[in-house]
C-alpha cells in the first residue's frame, strides 16, 4: 500500500472566464459547464491523490447551485480529496467568482463526487489512506464516512444497523 497523503496534495485549482457560449438566455452560465469544470478538477484531484492509476468518476454525489454566474464572470474552482476508502475517494469541490471591486472570491457553488482508481484492466485498485490536517479537512472527511454509509444503505449494500455513523438516524435506541 502507498504511503498516505494529507489533502492539500490533492489541492487542484482551475480558473476560467465565463464566455457567451457557456451561458444560458439569462446570461448564466450553464449548470453543466459548471458540472463538467467541476468533474475535470475533481478527476484531477483523485488523480493526484491516486497516483499512477486511472480514475473514474463512479458518482456525483451533491451539487448545490447556490449563486448565478454572470457571463464574464471569473470563475475559480479548488478541489481536494475530503476521504479515501479502498478504492474509492471522496472529493469536495468549491466553486468561487471573483468580485473586481471588493477584490475578493465569493464561494458561488459547491460538489461532491466519487472517483474510483482502477488498474490498466477497468479493475479497483486500493489507494493510500488520506490524513486530514486543517479544522475544515477534519470536517469533511468525516463527514465523508457518513455520506458514503448513507450511500451504501439507500442502494441496499449496507444494513443502517451496520452504519455506525448513522445508527440514530435509521434505529431507535
């Protein structure tokens, strides 16, 4: 097993100018050029993460489409592994617009989406384990176990008696 690897070595940035062609008769850009910026700096991220295997994104696991993003928009996209399983991870994409006048990036959007590292043959392969550092990466990786526990119970591969995390939400004590 590779050597574990904390979050921000997972750290991806990607920063793009909203153009008429990415946006929709309100003058916003599209949710799914928003969605596919956001799978590609994701998939970078798992990547790194990852190392020397292929990814894929196996699901996306919340969007939230908070704020508009005006054509012209400069539009920044961070990202980072939040959890890694054993094959699958976890990555927490933020999504910001710069404000020319105040000099600032405003948090616009926000996702989650998992990726699995597979070998040469489409088969899983296991990644390192991730250690969290800052009070926000503790956060979301464990956040990141109840997310996937709640995953796995509503597809019917968990028993909510099983999720531990979650026991009090499915099980009366």
């Amino acid at each position: 097993m590779a050597k574990a690897k904390t979050a921000k070595e997972s750290l991806a940035v990607m920063t793009n100018l909203v153009l008429p062609n990415e946006t929709n008769n309100l003058g916003n850009m599209f949710g799914g050029e928003l969605l596919a910026s956001m799978d590609r700096i994701s998939s970078i991220s798992a990547k790194m993460h990852g190392g020397s295997f292929l990814v894929v994104t196996a699901s996306v696991n919340h969007v939230a489409f908070n704020i508009p993003i005006p054509m012209g928009s400069t539009v920044k996209l961070e990202s980072k592994v939040t959890r890694a399983f054993n094959s699958s991870m976890e990555v927490y994409v933020d999504v910001y617009v710069y404000d020319y006048e105040n000099c600032v990036y405003n948090q616009t959007n926000s996702g989650i989406y998992t990726f699995v590292a597979v070998d040469n043959d489409n088969k899983p392969v296991q990644v390192p384990e991730l250690i969290p550092e800052s009070e926000q990466e503790i956060e979301r990786y464990e956040a990141a176990l109840r997310r996937k526990q709640l995953s796995l119970i509503l597809a019917g591969r968990m028993n909510p008696a099983d999720a531990h995390e979650l026991k009090s939400l499915f099980i009366a004590e």
